[in-house]
C-alpha cells in the first residue's frame, strides 16, 4: 500500500531547500508535473516564494499545440500565468528524447534568474527507472545515485520535491481531485529503454517481489550517501595534488602517483567535474593512468574525448575544453580599438583589458597604433630589472608555461614593437612606474571549465 500524497506534505521540503526569490514549475501538462501544480496552487500564500510556471512546446508531436492549450486553461482555471518557451530540436547523436532533453533544460536554463529554483516533478518511480538504467549502462556510484532532490542549475537551483513520492500515490490523488492531463503516446514506447523499464521489466518484478520500487529507490540513497563521501576524500586528496598558476589548476603528477589507483581515478572523476568539464569513461579514464602518468618528462602526451581533453607537461596534468587550431603564422595582425573586452578571433578566447596601477604597459603609450599578434618565432622582451633582450621562447621555458599555450596567447604590439605578453610580462620600454596608472591585458583563453548547465543524462522522464 502506498503513502498517500497530500499538498501540505511540500511544504517542508520545500522549507528545507535553499532560499529563493521565485519558483519556476516545469508544466508538461502530464499527469506528475500536474499534480505538483496543483499541490503548489494548493498551498497558495504559503509558499516561501512566488510561483511560476514554464511549458516547453518541442514540437516533435502533431499534438503539441493541443497540449499547449490544455496547460494555459489549468494554469488559468488556477489563477496562474503561464510562460510558453518553443524550441527546436535537433536530432543528433543519441536520439530525439535525449535532443530533447537538451533543449528543454537549455530554456530552463535561460529562463531561471539568479537565486531562482526550478521544480520538476521527478517521483519515486523516475528513481527506480534511473537506478536501473544506470546499473544496465555500468555506471558508477554516481550514476547509481539517480536524481539528487536538488542540485544548482544555471543561475539557481532545480529541486525535486516529489521524490519521495510514488507515481500510484499521486495518480490517486489526480483522480481524487478530478484533476486531467495530457498523455504523451511517446511514452508508451518499450523501444525506449526507460519505457521498456517502466511497462515491462519493473511490472514483472513487482510480480515477483512487491515493494520494488521503493527499495531501488532507497538504494538509489545508499548510493548518494557513498558518492558524497567520495567527493569529501577527493576534495581532500585535491587539496593537497592541486597546483595553481596564473588561475589556471593542475595536478601534480608526483603527488597524483602518491595515491592508490582507486583514489586517482576518484579523484580524476572529482577534478574533472569541477572543472564543468565532460565527464571521461572507463577507457579514457585508464588511458590518464597509463599513458600520461608514466610519460617522460619531456613527453607531451594527450587524451582526448568529446568535450575534454587531459595534457601533461614536466610535472603537470592539465584539463581544458578541447582547444581550437593555434593561429597561423601567415595571420595579419588585429587592429585594438581601445575596447575594455575584445573577444578573439578562431574561438582563441577573449582579451580583457584591466588598469592596475605600477603593473602593464604605460597608459600614455596607448595611443599608439595597438595591435595583436600571435607568436612567429623570434621575439623577444627586455624585462624590468633583467639586462638585456630575452627570447621569448626561453621565457615560457622558464615559467613552465605549456607549450599549447604558447601559439595561442595574444601578444600586444605598440607602433609595431612588442610591448606585452597578455597576462605575463610588459617589455621594460613600455611598462609603467611604480606609481603610474598601467594597462594590463588578460587573456581568457576558454579552455578551461566548460562552463554548460550539467543534465543528468537519463535522469529525466517524458511525463514531468
């Protein structure tokens, strides 16, 4: 027998969630996202926060206008505004449902503000479905953690709140308040893994053994409690692996090597989520330890994977989005308008300029043809408080700057002369006194953290 759901259930859990300035209802119109709404509509005034509701139209169905129209007149029968996002889905590798996915969390994403939380209506039954999916896809103890009930998103936070929540007991409470909704016929397609899960697999060992759902699902808590404990030793280990230079994180492979390898590959895992980077599989993951770890010092080795790529040099493992195509020699330079910001040409990142007094270049001498360039081969500095002119090449050997770095990094002319490597060093003919105003050009290279808003990949289900 289930637990019944009632609205006054939410409010503690919801009491329990972060504090926010609104809430955002993901509405598909389906039968769990319209109980929430109901509940939520319920509870009115004593919600922490004003209420408001999202439908996202994909478009995939001759029936979406229909459902559309179904969701404005519930949220109009309950005295709520409706906010109606279209998108476009573009099929791709991996299927329409995970496209799909895509783009309606990218809407959510653009429409959550800061300190917002959005609420979908993910239950008990959505997982058990997620445990299952993962364990028959060899996932981790991550991936076997299922859906957190909350995690940040975009600008704020998504929460689920139903979680605890059998999809019976809220079915029962639909038809006890006389609520409707629409049927998506997609979701009764067993050629979809989690359909197949839901209409096949999970009925027949609920003939075998009752209770199932709830005890993957218990399990599936199991599995977050182990997984955060994971995280604190990772965050423990990186503490002590992790080399900072110029912002930018590295790990020491010395200190890595130091580890047992159950612990590097934790902690590889950690550092590369924090990072907002694609998460490597096992093969990659291997490849890390076997192939960069031993490496000579001198090597140079990579592994790759989409979204990521991990690189050593001397005693250093470097992460990064997967960079673009260092400049050819043959470029003209790019002429600078004296913009705060200039973003770079061929995805190269972007050229922050910063005033900082006794640092940079001299204010003054900007008015001068300022142009920026790219590494030839040749160049070289005459560096404040050091006699004479210094390859440049020797200067990135001897501050340990990577050598995919070295093409990439802009270099600011002025009347034709090199005045300033972006974020390392002024040449001594152009840099400012200690008490004059300086210009400093920063370079945001964009190949670090990723940056995208993070989906659990079959952590979502069609009716939400």
């Amino acid at each position: 027998m289930f637990t019944p759901f009632h609205p006054e259930q939410l409010l503690p859990i919801l009491q329990r969630l972060p504090a926010t300035d609104r809430y955002w209802l993901a509405y598909s119109g389906g039968l769990d996202s319209s109980v929430l709404l109901h509940a939520l509509a319920r509870l009115g005034a004593a919600l922490p926060a004003p209420l408001s509701v999202l439908h996202v139209d994909h478009g995939l169905s001759l029936h979406s206008a229909a459902w559309s129209a179904r969701c404005r007149e519930q949220c109009a029968a309950l005295g709520l505004s409706l906010h109606e996002v279209r998108v476009t889905v573009e099929r791709r590798q991996g299927g329409v449902e995970a496209a799909a996915r895509a783009a309606r969390y990218a809407a959510f994403a653009e429409r959550l503000g800061t300190g917002e939380t959005l609420l979908t209506a993910h239950h008990q039954d959505d997982q058990a479905e997620t445990l299952l999916l993962q364990l028959l896809r060899g996932g981790g103890v991550r991936g076997l953690a299922a859906m957190p009930p909350q995690r940040p998103f975009a600008a704020g936070l998504l929460a689920r709140p139903l979680l605890g929540f059998s999809r019976e007991a809220l079915k029962a409470y639909a038809e006890a308040e006389g609520l409707g909704w629409v049927e998506d016929p997609s979701n009764f397609d067993t050629v979809l893994e989690r359909n197949f899960l839901r209409h096949k697999l999970l009925p027949l060992l609920e003939r075998r053994r009752g209770g199932m759902r709830p005890l993957l699902a218990r399990s599936a808590d199991h599995f977050a409690e182990a997984a955060g404990l994971l995280d604190e030793l990772a965050a423990q280990d990186l503490a002590v692996v992790v080399q900072e230079r110029g912002g930018a994180a590295a790990l020491s492979i010395a200190a890595l090597r130091g580890l047992s390898v159950a612990r590097q590959r934790n902690l590889l895992r950690y550092w590369l989520r924090t990072l907002g980077l694609a998460p490597p599989d096992s093969r990659n993951l291997q490849r890390i330890l076997d192939e960069l770890l031993p490496a000579a010092v001198d090597a140079m080795p990579l592994v790759s994977w989409p979204g990521a790529e991990v690189r050593r040099y001397r005693d250093r493992l470097h992460a990064m989005s997967p960079l673009p195509l260092p400049p050819p020699v043959a470029w003209p330079p790019l002429r600078w308008g004296g913009e705060a910001v200039t973003r770079l040409p061929a995805e190269l990142g972007v050229l922050q300029m910063t005033r900082v007094a006794g640092h940079g270049i001299r204010e003054a001498l900007l008015a001068g043809e300022v142009t920026i360039g790219w590494r030839r081969g040749g160049e070289a500095l005459a560096l404040p408080g050091r006699g004479g002119h210094h390859l440049l090449k020797k200067l990135y050997q001897e501050a340990a700057i990577p050598p995919w770095e070295r093409g990439r990094r802009p270099l600011l002319y002025i009347d034709g002369q090199l005045a300033q490597v972006a974020g390392l060093w002024s040449d001594s003919r152009f840099a400012c006194g200690a008490n004059e105003p300086g210009i400093v050009f920063e370079w945001l290279s964009g190949s670090g953290a990723g940056g995208e808003t993070a989906i659990e990949m079959v952590g979502e289900n069609n009716d939400n």
